[in-house]
C-alpha cells in the first residue's frame, strides 16, 4: 500500500513536462475531487439563476466555462497555501511527507511566487464578471487567508471551509443575474451545511494524524456521535436546496430530481464507516455525484417551470 498521498503516475503526469510536477500536485490536478465541490456550488447557481426572468443562456453557458476554469486555478491557489503554512505538519505524517514542499522538490518561495501566479490568473478571470460578483468575491478573501490556520485553534475548521467553499453560490447567481437574491443565499447556507457533513467524513481519514501533529478536525469533536451529525447536517442540506428551488419558481420536475438528491445524502451516511479510512476516502470522492444529481434536478425544473 502506498502510504503517500499522491497518486502513482496519475494520467496528468503523463500529458506534463517533468519539472511541472511538482506544480501540479501541489495544485491536486491528480485529485480533481476537490475542484468538483468548489465548483458545484457555483454551477448550481448559474443553472438556478436562469429561472429569473431576463436571464440569458448564452451567458449562463459562458460562465459556466468560465466557473469551471476558475475553480481549478482558485482550488489549486488554495492548496498551495495550504502546502506552504501546513509544510512543517507534512513532513511529520507519512500520508503528506511526500508533498513537494516538504520534501524539497519546491522551495517555500518557489510556492510562494507559483500562488502569485495563480491568483493574478484567477483575478483576470473574475474581472470578466459584473461589479456585484467582483465585491463578492473579494468578500471572501479573509475567509480564504483564515481557512489554513483555522485547524490550529478550533475543532470546526470544516465550518470555515464551508463558508468558504461555497461563494460560488452566491458569485454564480450575481454573475447571471447582477443581483443577490434568496435562492442564492439559501444555497450557500446550504452548501455550508453540505460541505461540514462530506469534510467531516473526509476528516475522519487522518483524525490519527491529527491527534499526532496536534491539529483539530469535526471528525475528533464528533468522534463516535459523527452518523448523527451527519444526519443533521445533510437533512438541513435537502431542506435548504428544497427550499432554494422552491423560491426561485422551478418546475415540477426540479422534486423528484430533489427526492434523488436527498436518496444520495442518506446513502453517504448509510455507506459510511468512521473507522475505515479507505471507506471515508471513497465516500468523500463519491459526494461529487450528489452535487451532479442536484445540478441535473435544477435543469430539470428549469425545462418544466
């Protein structure tokens, strides 16, 4: 068993030159996982927003593209800053020692400047977008600077990356729509409260780690007490994207699309065992198709509203 976690000659590895490696694993291009669940959220609220009248689809296509690109620049930024504050828990644990920084393939300004890159990339993408959605986003920076350092001082950094993980749901509708309205809050809170359920799940994969480094997670709050948690946080979940759909006027069909949504959610708690690690792994990468089958019950109340 590979104890790294980094995927051994991953399909992106074979499309890259050799000294950009260290690069893209340092951004996860091997593990898109996480680029899905920050993207999600946004897609959502494009899809969502078509349903106020006035809407274009030729512009919810267009940032559709546009969320898609910037997800993978924003959530690769994210986990080089994370590699550059966590580098010296990395190199503690065998899972992480492996990761470029830790183990000297990329130095600390080396990363430094490669994140400068990467957010100079994103903010050209963001100036596409309308005023409203430029404020918006740049609400979220503090949000972003405190995520890193949120495990050192709380058992609930899964919160701050709730919050944080989910402003595509609020960027997505103001970039269709250039207002913020309730359909996207609601969805945000929504994506919170999803987000503290699937990271407590993916959490329970290093709460030994943790323990070791002294760095706090839901999944050592919760301990033995996570199913019910879980129960909580993904009922408040369906009810919220419910209710999301429900005020933005969605066709019948968005329901039963919503009812499938919510069959997933049971299913991850139900398939998820706390003490496997490769079980948390699998349901942690599995939470995308929840985010997919949401999406597609959104397209369908749009086509029957």
């Amino acid at each position: 068993m590979n104890a790294s976690d980094i995927p051994r000659n991953p399909l992106i590895e074979q499309l890259l030159p050799a000294w950009a490696h260290p690069y893209s694993r340092m951004m996860r291009l091997d593990r898109p996982i996480g680029t899905w669940l920050l993207l999600l959220p946004g897609w959502w609220a494009i899809w969502l927003g078509m349903s106020k009248p006035g809407s274009n689809l030729n512009d919810a296509l267009w940032l559709t593209v546009l969320f898609g690109i910037g997800a993978v620049i924003m959530r690769g930024a994210g986990c080089v800053v994370n590699d550059i504050v966590d580098r010296d828990f990395d190199a503690k644990v065998a899972r992480t020692a492996t990761r470029p920084i830790p183990s000297g393939q990329v130095s600390v300004l080396q990363a430094i400047i490669f994140v400068m890159i990467l957010a100079l990339i994103g903010l050209a993408i963001l100036l596409q977008m309308n005023n409203l959605t430029l404020m918006v986003g740049a609400s979220s920076l503090i949000l972003i600077a405190v995520y890193p350092f949120a495990k050192r001082v709380t058992y609930f950094p899964q919160a701050v990356l709730g919050l944080t993980f989910n402003y595509g749901a609020l960027m997505g509708w103001t970039a269709l729509t250039n207002s913020l309205d309730w359909p996207a809050i609601l969805l945000y809170i929504a994506g919170f409260w999803w987000t503290l359920g699937y990271d407590t799940i993916y959490a329970h994969q290093d709460k030994e780690d943790d323990v070791v480094v002294g760095v706090k997670s839901t999944a050592l709050a919760f301990g033995e007490k996570t199913k019910f948690f879980l129960w909580v946080f993904y009922a408040i979940t369906f009810t919220l994207l419910g209710t999301a759909g429900f005020f933005a006027g969605l066709g019948w069909a968005f329901y039963p699309g919503l009812l499938v949504t919510g069959g997933f959610l049971v299913w991850h708690i139900m398939a998820t065992d706390i003490h496997n690690q490769q079980n948390c792994g699998r349901q942690f990468q599995a939470t995308r198709f929840t985010g997919f089958v949401f999406l597609g019950a959104i397209i369908l109340g749009l086509l029957t509203q």
